[in-house]
C-alpha cells in the first residue's frame, strides 16, 4: 500500500448527445462529441486509519458527497480520504463528477495495489456516474483527451470512439448550474433525435467548425437553452465568432477569442492532448 497518489483528469464540455439507457451500467452510455480541457480535476487518494469506516471526499476545501465516487470506493472495497481540487465549477457542464470518480478510481488503484487494467478503471468510474445519474458521457471522454467523438454508447469493453485531430482554445462563461439528472430522468426523445443527426453531420466533417455549428443546432433543436444562454451564443456570432452551450450547465464555450471579443470575461484553457492521468 503507498502513502499516497494523485491523478489529474482533464475537464469534459460535451456539444451535443444522445442518450443509450441500458439494465448494465457498463453498456448504458450516450453518443455525441466534446472537448476535454487543460481545465479539470486534481484528485489525490490516502488511506484512512484502520478505525475509520467510512471514506471522507474534500472537493476546494470542503467536505462534499458526491455518489459516483462513494460508489467507486465501494466497488474497489476500499475506505479512503479523497481530496480533489477544481479549476472547474460542479454542476455546470465541465464533468467534474466524472472527473472526481475517474481521478478517485485511477488513484485509489494505485493507493491500494487493486491490480486493475486502465479500461477496468474506466468501467467502474463510467458505471458509478450512471448509476447516480451525473452523466453519460463524460468519463470515457475523459480517459481518452482530446475532442473525442462517442460514436458508440458504454464503458471501454463496450464502446467505440473517434476524434476531431486538432486542438484548440476554448474560452468559457458560467451563469450557473443545471441538474443533469432531471434532464436525463425527464422526457429525453426529441434530445436524442437532435443527438443523432448532430453526430451524423460531425461523422461526415470531423472538423471544429461542424462540430460547433452541430453542437449549437442540437441546444436549440433540443430545447435546452436559457435566456442568458442564447444571448451570449448570438453575442459571439454577432461578432463572427463560435460558441455553444454546454451540456448540461448554464454554462457557453467558444473558439479562439469568440467570448472575449464579444465583450465577455472568460476563464481561457485549451483542449487537453491526453486523457486522464496519474502524476
């Protein structure tokens, strides 16, 4: 057993998506396409004394439940201290529960000596999110970096996934949160519908521009942008830049200077080249 182990995992804007339910939680999952950021999650892993029963998680500082990372620990069958920082809000469409469920898996592996494979991890940390309901997509992205594209749902055993092969810099603006899980426990027909033509029109053109004109098309044909949202998605255009909504969080992402030049004040990264890792 080590002492300690840290992993960073890449921060996740999801374009557009559709979701795949399924009874396995390893084969449930979404299609769609995003960008991983230079943005995301730090996650250092410790064990607890052997009087402890129950794991603590620390996210910026604060105590915090978050479910797929209790779910995580108790698939490992381990007790432990998480503490995560973020260079991303929760709840606003960057996958932090996603990012703190792979980082915890990742690390803890290496904490504990589980003798688990990288896809191994990806599937617990991929199958916890679904079965809280904090996403569909995320994790996989995660693992993989870059602008991956879901081409099919599920964890690594199950799944199929490509990529736009390019990077870029994203600048970002968040108003605040959206609860994925009463999005995904709603009416999510049309969403999908929407879901499948955008990964269709990025299948064909695998470039960024399609994958921001998709992405905008899906937000507005899915019936999921705010007023704010909308707003400052045609400030960007007005000033022929690129910007979309992130799924799910009252949250908008451009290309290049697309915020900056329309008058906003983003927090500025770029797409991460990797996915997840152990430092």
């Amino acid at each position: 057993m080590r002492e300690e182990a840290t992993a960073f995992v890449p921060g996740h804007i999801t374009g557009f998506f559709s979701a795949h339910p399924a009874d396995d939680p390893t084969k449930s999952g979404s299609r769609g396409a995003g960008l991983t950021l230079t943005d995301g999650v730090t996650v250092t892993v410790e064990p607890v004394s052997e009087e402890a029963s129950e794991s603590i998680v620390i996210l910026d500082g604060e105590m915090i439940d978050i479910e797929p990372v209790e779910t995580v620990l108790e698939t490992l069958g381990v007790v432990a201290r998480i503490e995560a920082e973020s260079d991303l809000p929760l709840g606003a469409g960057f996958g932090v529960s996603g990012a703190m469920a792979l980082g915890t898996a990742l690390a803890a592996n290496r904490v504990f000596e589980c003798k688990l494979s990288r896809n191994e991890l990806v599937a617990v940390a991929h199958g916890a999110e679904i079965q809280a309901g904090t996403g569909l997509g995320d994790v996989v992205a995660q693992a993989h970096g870059g602008i991956p594209i879901r081409l099919e749902p599920g964890s690594p055993q199950e799944n199929k996934l490509d990529a736009i092969p390019t990077r870029a810099r994203v600048e970002y603006v968040s108003f605040g949160e959206l609860s994925t899980a009463d999005v995904l426990a709603g009416e999510t027909e049309q969403l999908t519908t929407a879901g499948k033509e955008a990964l269709s029109r990025v299948v064909e053109e695998p470039t960024l521009l399609s994958f921001m004109y998709a992405s905008r098309l899906f937000a507005r044909e899915a019936e999921l942008l705010t007023d704010q949202v909308a707003k400052t998605i045609g400030d960007v255009t007005d000033e022929n830049g690129q910007a979309s909504m992130a799924m799910l969080g009252e949250t908008v992402f451009a290309l290049g200077t697309g915020l900056s030049a329309a008058g906003y004040e983003p927090s500025v990264c770029a797409t991460h080249p990797a996915g997840a890792l152990l430092k």
